[in-house]
C-alpha cells in the first residue's frame, strides 16, 4: 500500500484546521467537538460568541464570516466524540472514469481517506463498514496515528458486479451503534425507490447520515460529440449510438434523477454533496465541511 495513492499530505494536514461536525447529536464516551444526545436544559443550549485572542480557530464559524466580516465561534454547553463510518459503494459502475483518468472508486476511497484524518485528528473515531456474515459492520479505529488501518480497509475494496446499497444500509441501521455518524460514497446511479427507505431507516436509528455522489463531468456535460459504445459495468450489453442524437435526453433524464436524489435527501434529513472528479480534491472536502 502506498500512503501517496491516497492522501496528499499538505491538504491533510490544512484540512486539520477544519472541524466536521455532527448536525446532530451523537453518542460518545469522551469529551470531543459535538453535541451530546444527553437531555437537560444546558446540554441542549448552543450559540455563537465573538472570537477572543487564542481560540481555537477550528471552532469558528466560517459562514457567519462571510454573511457579517465578522469572526465567531460555535459554542456547547456539553460536547463528545463521535462514531463515523463510511460505506463505500463497490458495484462495477465505480470503475468509470472521468477525464482526468481516476476512476470515482480512486476518488472515493481519497474522500474517505482524507476525512478520516480530519475526524481521528478531533478526536472520533472512524470505520469503513464492511459484508461480514451475511452482515454489515465495521472496526472502529481511534487515534491519528491508526489512519493506516483505514487505507489497509480501503486497499482490500475492489469494484464490481452489482450491490443493493439500500440492504447494505438497512443493515448498517440494525448493526451500528445507535446516534453515528455514517457517510456514504456511491455515484447513486441505480433507481432510487428503495433507497428512501432505507435512509429512513438510518434515520429512524437517530443516525446522522451524508450521500456523498461521487460523478465525472464526461457524465454532467456528456461532451461527446461521435458515434459511441457504451458498455455496461454491471453486466449490461454494449449499446452503440450517435452521442448528438441521444445527448439532450439523456442530459434530461440524467438531471431528473440527480433532482429527485437531492429531493429525497432532504426529505430524510440527508446531507447530500456531489462531487466531480476533475474538481480539486481539497476543494471538494471543504465545500462539504463548509
């Protein structure tokens, strides 16, 4: 395994100024930077307050920044750690690649890589889930120096075939500690029918779940301008066709599904982020983070 192959190490340790939180609250056994789920009148209360000399600046509230010129920070009364796991989607269709020749499994398993960084450097604790028994799960892993137990994880993950994520996530909802933060990395391309529920699910276990799409700009622009052979990465036939005659359908249809996914996300209380794979790796996280 090459630690290169996965994590710029200038933009891990920019990415450390950052905090990314939980949008709500989490179940942890030590002190970290989210809000507890334990009830009473000072654990729920939060505000902003104005930034003091010596601060930490990973507390401050950059979109506040930016409406006022004005600098504050994100307070609690009561804050733990968390639990993060990411579910990285591993169907044949990952193995497409964009322009600049990464394939969205590479970009994902960066994502994932660099992120845990973040979250180990804060103090929580990550995990890549995995099939186990007819079962999902995941190790947990603490500690910065442990990241190379993430890369081993991800190292291991291959595409192909095809996957039922929305049974992967109903089975993550049965297996997962309750009031996790779980983050899934997929180009959420299949229909979406079951999916819904299965976000529900999560949620109904007080999970705080991110959809992470992973696409290239050879699928939103679909800049091809000839005959084409597209060939099924999950089993389909080759289908030959000239890309002007079908590019404005399928732009429609294309655009269709992606509104309909971030619909259903924030019908489920989802955080939705696409992400392109010619677009800079760390602007990517921050546009997440942000």
């Amino acid at each position: 395994m090459n630690l290169a192959d996965y994590i710029d190490s200038e933009v891990a340790e920019r990415l450390k100024a950052f905090l990314l939180e939980s949008r709500f609250p989490v179940a942890g056994a030590f002190t970290g930077v989210h809000r507890s789920f334990l009830k009473g009148t000072a654990m729920e209360f939060a505000e902003l307050r104005n930034y003091m000399p010596g601060d930490d600046l990973r507390r401050m509230d950059w979109k506040s920044y930016a409406r006022s010129d004005k600098f504050f920070l994100k307070e609690y009364e009561s804050e733990t750690n968390a639990r993060a796991y990411f579910l990285l989607d591993t169907s044949g269709s990952m193995n497409f690649a964009g322009h600049d020749g990464n394939s969205r499994l590479t970009v994902a398993k960066r994502l994932i890589a660099h992120l845990s960084i973040l979250l180990l450097a804060q103090g929580d604790s990550v995990g890549v889930i995995k099939e186990l028994g007819g079962g999902m799960i995941a190790e947990r892993i603490r500690g910065e120096s442990n990241v190379y137990r993430v890369l081993n994880e991800l190292e291991e993950r291959v595409a192909s075939g095809r996957e039922d994520l929305s049974e992967q996530l109903h089975s993550v909802s049965r297996n997962l500690p309750r009031r996790s933060m779980v983050v899934i990395v997929s180009d959420f391309l299949s229909p979406l029918g079951e999916l819904e529920q299965a976000l529900q699910h999560l949620r109904f276990h007080s999970h705080d779940v991110t959809c992470l799409q992973v696409l290239s700009e050879r699928e939103t622009k679909f800049d091809e301008s000839s005959a084409v052979a597209f060939r099924g990465m999950e089993g389909e036939d080759v289908v030959q066709t000239n890309a002007q005659v079908i590019k404005k359908n399928y732009l429609k249809k294309l655009n269709q599904h992606l509104e309909e996914l971030e619909g259903m996300c924030k019908r489920t209380q989802t955080r939705y982020h696409r992400v392109l794979s010619e677009t800079d790796l760390e602007e990517s996280i921050l546009q997440l983070i942000l």
